[in-house]
C-alpha cells in the first residue's frame, strides 16, 4: 500500500481535549482567507484545535479535506499524492487523479498535477476547507520542502475563493510570498493566540474541583501559563484527586522548561512497563495492537494500551478497518530523544522490527520508511527484492520503486538479482542505455537459487534491447517465445511481460498478425494481476501493428481504450498517458481529425521527448506533426519539426530516428518543391544507399515510398513506377496494407501522368476499396489536388448526395478538403473543418446530409456552423452561402 489512509483523518476527541470557543469564533474569518497560518511551539494545543475546526465545519456542511504530513512528504510528488487523497476524501471527485495518487504519482510533472488538481476543485461547488498538519516536519529537507512550498503556494493562488488552506506548524511555515500575500486573504493565529487566558484557565479548572478557592484556581492559571497540554494535564491530575498544592508542587520548578518538565513529569507517572512500551513504540508514527506485539513481545500489550488509553495518552485512527493508535507528538518526541540517548541500539533493531512488520502487512511505503531508518540499505534492498524487484516496475508501481532505489547503491543493487534488474529496467527507461548494459553485464544470474531467474534476466535483456533500438529479426522473436512457452501458467507478471515485449518485437520484425496475437496474450496474463499499467503499453504496441495493417478503426478504439486507462490510472501528462495520447493522434489524423489530433498531439509529444520513448512511437509522431506543421505553416513550419527529430534522435541516441529525420526531410522539401538543391541529392544519396542495408520492412518501405515520390515530382512517372512495383507487391504479401494503399494512390497518380487512364483508375479505385471502410481519408488529403481528375470521374451529384454510398462519402469528403485547400480570402478565417461544412452547405445538404458525408455527428456539424456564423457575422444558412460567393 501507497498512501497511509491515518493520515488523512483528524484524531478523534478525547477526555483530554479542551474545548477552544474563543478561537472557535475564527471561524467565520477562516472562510473568508484564503489561507490560514497556525504556528506555535509543541503543546499548544495546534492539532486539537484544527480537529475541533474540521468537526465545527463538517456540522456546517462544509467539505474538510485533511492531511498530516511527516519527513517523507518533503518528496513533492508523494505530498501532491497525499493532498489529493485528503481532497478525494474529502468528497472532492478528482476523477483519474485518485489512482495515480494511489502509485505515487509515477513520472508525473509537478505543474501537471497542480494544475490537474486545480481543474478539479474549481469544478466542485462546495464550501472546501484544506487543513494541513505538522507542515514544521517537512523542514529537514529544505531544497525539496521549497519545491513543496512552491506547489501548494501556486494550487493556493490560482484557486477560487470557496475554498480555503489551513497550514499549521510548530514553525511558521514558509509558503513563497506569492501565496495569498494580502492581509485580506490571510489568517494568522500564533503562540499568543492559541495560549490559554487566565479566566479561561480558571473556567476549564474550577467545574469539576469545587473545593478549589479563588487563590488556588489563580496559581494554577499562572502556573500552566496558558500552555494547552499543561492545562489539560493539571485538569486531570485535579480529576484524579490531588489537591492544589500538589499540582503547584509539580508545576514549580524555576529555571527549568515547562515543557520538558511537564513532558518529564508525564514519563515518570508511567508504570515501567508502560514506560518501556512507549519506548519501543515511539519509533513509529502509529502503531496496531499487532504491531505493538512485534516491538513488545515480552509485554502485556492489551492491558498496557488500556492503561495508556486511561490515562488519555493516545489517540485513535481507523484504517482498512482497522484500530490505529498514535501517541502525542511532544510525548513520542520526548520518548524518542530518550531512547536515542542510551546505548543500547535498541532504535536500530526497533526500526528493522517495523520495517519487517510493515512489510508483511503490505504497507509498503512504512516498511521503506523503517528500512531507511536502520542505515542498512542491504535490508532496504532486501524488502525490495521480496517485494518482486523488477516486478513492481512493471505492474506499475513506479513511485515504490523509485523512492526504494534512489537509496541503494548500486553496489548492494547488484547482490539482489531482481532488485538489481529493476535498476537496470530503470535506467533504460529513463534513456540512459549504456548505464543498463554495463550493469546488465555485472548482473549475476546465480545470486538467488531461483529457476526463474534466467527468464527474468533474458526479458530484462530483451527490453534493454528494444531501449536501445536492436535490430529485430524473427528468429530472435521466435526464439524468445519458446522461451515464454516453457514458463508456468501461474508466473503472470513474467508472460506479460514476455507478451509485451515480443508484440513490439514481432512488430518489428514485419510478423503484424503475430504481433497483435502475442498482445492479446499479454493482456490475459495482465488483468489477472489487475495491471493496468502494462495493459496500456500492449494496447499501444498492438495499435501500432493494426494501423500497419490498415486496420484503422481498430486502432482508434483501442487506442482509446488505452488513453482513457491512462488518465483513469496514472493520471494526465504522465508518460503513459502521453504515449498512449500520441498514437491516438496519430489514429485520429489518418482518419482525417486533423483538430483533435492536433489537440492531443502537441502536449504529449513535448512529454514523450522528456521521457520515455521509443522509435516507431517518436516516428510515428514526428511523421504527423511534420505533416499538420505543413498545413498551416508551409515548409519552413515542417522543417522545424524535423529538426526536433534530430534533436530528440542525438539525446535519446537513436540512430534509426535520425535515419528517419532524413526521409521525413526529403519527403517535406519533395512537396515543397526543392527537388534540386544540394541537400535534397544528400538526401537521397543517404536513403538509396540504406534501401540495401537490413532493416525493419516498414522503414525499407516507407524509404521506397519516399523515393517514388521524389522522382514524381521530378516528372520521372516512369522512375516511380520502376520504385513502385516491388513495394506493391512486397506490401501486399506481407499485409503492410496501409502502405499498400499509399502505394497504389501514388501509382495511380503515375500511370495518369503518362496517361494510362484505365490503370491509374484501377489503382486509385483499388486505393479507394481498401482506406475507405476504414475511414483512411488523411493519406489522399496529403496527396494532394493532383488526384482531383481520379476522383471527380466518381464526383455524385447533389441528389444522390442525400443519399450516398460509402464510396461516394467518402470521395466527397476528400474533395472537399481539397477543395478547402483552395479557399479564398473571405474562408480564409475558418478552420478547415469549418470551410468543409460550409461548402457541403452551399451544395444545399441538410445537417444529416454534411454529417454523412464527413462522418461526424450531426451535433458537430451544428457546433461547426455555429462557429461558422459567428466568424462571418451571419444569422442563417443562406447569408452563409452569400458570404462565401461574394
């Protein structure tokens, strides 16, 4: 488990607790702050005030979202995954947060999830308080408390006024100046507020001790000097049957602290059993009756808890449904610094104790807290490696493992195979192949007698591979599937894992049908271990063999399918969501939504270039954003594209990314028009000379595509056709169909040149026939005008347009766009969806009709004509039409 659940809870009212109606009344001008600051030292009653606050403003109806933050939550991501925890308690929706939180928030920018959260509450309607305890704690750690500080100042300023921060410490906490500067905005209650008067001290003592004169209540009013824990101490003493002069007694002491006097006084009212229970309790933050067994075993453990629940020093938590205990955080302080002072050692085998028990309860994040604690990073690496090591990586568990393994050295990595190999899988995800290769070379196989072993190191090896983008042939895949064949049925994470990565691989080999099959397989054994994490990545890969195949309606839902787990599960601009965001895009601009694709596109393709990547998936990518750069901002725009590919290709190291940056160069100075300059010959020198070079079949193909069209727009149809013929029928026979298509297109386009008319409308027709079921409108688009004599043989005439075939939608469709291309000055302001629907609307179509032919909904058709008239400044569809003419 992730998140501590007790810390997302006040504690429950006590015996102990002093009602705080003076500061009660601070309520009203809480609501109306938009922050609020409570600092005073230990004992000042801050945490039972903002628990009496949270219950006030829980009667009102107001949603309370609390968080208690310890030394950990310096860490920026696990702070924003605790808030958004206590928001989602809180009753806020956070929608796909909520799991991402849950996993640490694994590679998720901190601007991303501040501004994700953000978007969140503003959609919320209620009053919201956000009270967050013991931000003092955080201090320890001041380079990355300051980023801390920095993200909640900017969730605070941005946010509207219906929701409001608490921040309570023993220390003023130090938010950026930024947050909520003006006096208006802010509440501050200190030390002097939060101390107890006089008349109340006298008010809280005399009810229940009659026999006290007027004098005593007095001294005893000085003596507590307003401190909250010294009040409710001399109340109970006072319950308890001493007399005034004893409490004095206990209270005077001069020149010594009050508060660690009245700490000490509180030690030594504790029977030695009870003492020495504190003393070995004090280590954790909350403590089970189980796990106050394991750190006492010699003691009663029941008897002593109902003591010290008498005596009002604990306070209770439920988790999971189960009974959580925690004492005071002066109390344990006091008890820790005691027990740090002897020498016995007893803390290091305490923390090991806890971190052992933690780890057996599946409280993971507690266990790595205890584990640190010892200073044994072999027993850290320990927990990690029975925890699954490499395993945790890829059932998505990434915040786990990250925190675990930024503190091992990798000199302890390597006597722990699995927790070792994670590293490794670490390394090449985060693009830093050389670091995992020469680890992979110092990984020892034999370190741990486990059969499974050679298979965990032979996946580890295949991913570092695809990282580092091996070459892939099918004797290698075939080899690693007889690998995965011998593994037992039970071992999912292994034939998931193995599934995932030879789907990438057979894809690369050219094996498309095989590659979807091994997914599915994958996707099997990834549900049965509710990894949702690795089921996206298997999606994105089978998306890639399906939009190979020409399979494009196929692609697109299950690219949705994979996008929509992302966000439902690690959340907006994660890596995952960003990969699986950029093949949708890609999807969606094959079948002509250049918007859409566009809108998703643009962000996740900057992330993918920080993060995680690989090269069809960045091809793939950069391919379309070259193309939409060209649409709106000619050559110029797509070259800059390209020389992100370069960029991306040098820092990421992969060489074949930047053989691609050259034929996505010569294919966008083809269609520009430079087809002979200097560079435009190197180009093509580079790409002829790599045509006989072994290499994945799609890139061999997509080479000769871009070649054909070189020599078209050279005027050399017959150069085109001699390039053409074998990528036609290498495409066919090995079911690369959307390439085929594109072929046949370019073809056609060739044999019209030279004036075969029969067989240019034979190809283009046979183009036609197989993108059109699919909804491949994109690649004819990109073709150009110059297919515009092909396909008005087929143009249909306004009539049999309310009625159309599906061959003769989707031509119009085409035609349009082209037609669009053309637009005059007056269209020029409307977006190309836009000019579409308005020149379908010229030809008199109704809504259903214009919705037919560009297939969409016919709610999008009224959107896009709504827009449509405002942009022109028209009132009707007829006005619209004039406008357009004139």
């Amino acid at each position: 488990m992730w998140l501590i659940r007790t810390k997302l809870e006040p504690p429950a009212p006590t015996d102990r607790l002093i009602p705080r109606h003076r500061l009660r009344k601070r309520l009203p001008a809480l609501l109306k702050s938009r922050l609020t600051l409570v600092h005073a030292p230990a004992g000042f009653g801050k945490t039972s005030l903002l628990a009496e606050w949270a219950r006030c403003l829980r009667n009102q109806n107001v949603r309370v979202a609390w968080l208690s933050v310890d030394e950990d939550d310096a860490e920026p991501l696990q702070f924003l995954a605790y808030l958004t925890a206590a928001l989602e308690a809180s009753g806020i929706e956070v929608g796909h947060l909520g799991p991402a939180a849950a996993r640490g928030f694994p590679d998720v920018p901190v601007t991303s999830i501040v501004a994700a959260l953000t978007g969140a509450i503003e959609r919320s309607t209620a009053r919201t308080v956000v009270i967050i305890d013991d931000y003092h704690r955080l201090a320890g750690h001041r380079s990355r408390v300051d980023l801390v500080g920095v993200a909640l100042a900017k969730l605070i300023d941005t946010l509207a006024t219906r929701i409001s921060f608490v921040v309570a410490g023993r220390l003023r906490p130090a938010l950026p100046n930024a947050a909520a500067r003006s006096a208006e905005s802010r509440l501050e209650i200190s030390a002097d507020e939060l101390r107890f008067t006089e008349e109340e001290t006298r008010r809280l003592l005399n009810p229940g001790v009659a026999a006290l004169s007027d004098e005593e209540l007095n001294r005893l009013a000085i003596g507590a000097d307003g401190w909250a824990i010294a009040v409710a101490t001399v109340r109970q003493w006072l319950g308890a049957g001493w007399d005034a002069e004893r409490v004095l007694a206990a209270l005077a002491n001069p020149g010594a602290d009050l508060r660690g006097y009245l700490t000490d006084q509180i030690l030594r009212s504790l029977e030695p059993e009870q003492r020495e229970f504190l003393r070995r309790t004090c280590v954790v933050d909350r403590f089970s009756r189980d796990l106050a067994a394991a750190l006492c075993p010699d003691e009663n453990v029941d008897a002593i808890v109902a003591a010290l629940e008498r005596k009002d020093l604990l306070v209770s938590h439920w988790d999971g449904g189960e009974r959580w205990l925690r004492y005071h955080r002066l109390l344990s302080d006091t008890a820790l610094a005691e027990l740090r002072g002897d020498a016995t050692g007893d803390e290091i085998s305490l923390h090991r104790a806890a971190a052992e028990w933690f780890f057996g309860a599946g409280l993971h994040a507690e266990a790595v807290r205890h584990a640190i604690a010892t200073g044994d990073e072999a027993l850290l690496a320990g927990l990690f490696e029975r925890a699954g090591g490499w395993w945790l990586v890829v059932t998505g568990n990434i915040g786990l493992a990250r925190n675990a393994l930024t503190r091992i050295p990798v000199s302890v990595l390597r006597k722990f195979p699995r927790s070792h190999l994670a590293s490794i899988l670490m390394l090449g995800k985060q693009g830093r192949v050389t670091e995992a290769r020469r680890e992979m070379s110092c990984h020892d196989l034999h370190a741990l007698p486990d059969p499974l072993m050679e298979y965990d190191a032979a996946i580890i090896e295949a991913c570092v591979a695809r990282y580092e983008d091996a070459p892939v042939s099918l004797g290698e895949c075939v080899a690693l599937s007889e690998r995965a064949a011998l593994l037992p049925q039970d071992q999912h994470v292994l034939h998931a894992t193995y599934g995932n990565i030879l789907c990438a691989m057979y894809f690369e080999a050219g094996d498309l049908s095989t590659a979807l099959a091994v997914g599915d397989d994958a996707v099997r054994h990834y549900r049965s271990q509710s990894s949702i994490f690795g089921e996206v990545f298997v999606y994105v890969h089978q998306s890639c063999a399906l939009l190979e195949s020409g399979r494009l309606r196929d692609a697109e839902a299950l690219l949705r399918q994979a996008w929509h787990l992302a966000r439902d599960t690690t959340g907006p601009n994660t890596e995952t969501e960003a990969v699986a965001a950029c093949m949708l895009a890609v999807a969606l601009y094959e079948k002509g939504d250049v918007e859409e694709s566009e809108t998703l596109l643009s962000p996740a393709l900057a992330a993918m270039e920080q993060g995680e990547s690989w090269y069809e998936l960045l091809a793939r990518s950069y391919d379309v954003a070259a193309a939409m750069a060209r649409r709106q901002g000619g050559l110029d725009a797509a070259l800059a594209v390209v020389s992100r590919v370069r960029a991306t290709a040098a820092a990421r190291d992969i060489g074949r990314l930047e053989e691609f940056a050259d034929i996505l160069e010569l294919r966008e100075r083809t269609i520009g028009g430079e087809i002979d300059t200097p560079i435009v010959t190197q180009l093509e020198a580079a790409t002829r000379s790599r045509l006989a070079l072994g290499q994945s079949p799609r890139v061999r193909f997509r080479r000769q595509l871009a070649l054909a069209q070189l020599e078209m727009q050279r005027g050399q149809a017959r150069a085109a056709l001699v390039l053409l013929a074998p990528l036609i029928d290498a495409t066919r026979s090995s079911g690369h169909w959307r390439v085929h298509t594109e072929a046949l297109a370019v073809r056609a386009l060739a044999l019209h040149t030279l004036d075969e008319h029969w067989n240019a409308r034979r190809d283009f027709d046979a183009a036609v026939s197989l993108a059109m079921f699919e909804g491949q409108r994109q690649l004819f688009r990109d073709l150009g005008s110059a297919l515009l004599p092909l396909a008005q043989a087929q143009t249909i005439s306004d009539a049999e347009a309310r009625l159309p075939r599906v061959r003769d939608v989707f031509i119009s469709s085409i035609v349009a766009d082209w037609q669009q291309r053309a637009a005059d000055a007056d269209g020029a302001m409307l977006s190309e969806r836009e000019q579409a629907v308005l020149r379908l609307l010229a030809q008199g179509l109704t809504n259903k009709a214009i919705a037919r032919a560009l297939q969409v909904s016919d709610n999008t058709v009224k959107f896009h004509l709504k827009n449509v008239f405002a942009k022109l400044g028209v009132t009707s569809r007829a006005e619209a039409v004039r406008a357009l003419h004139s």
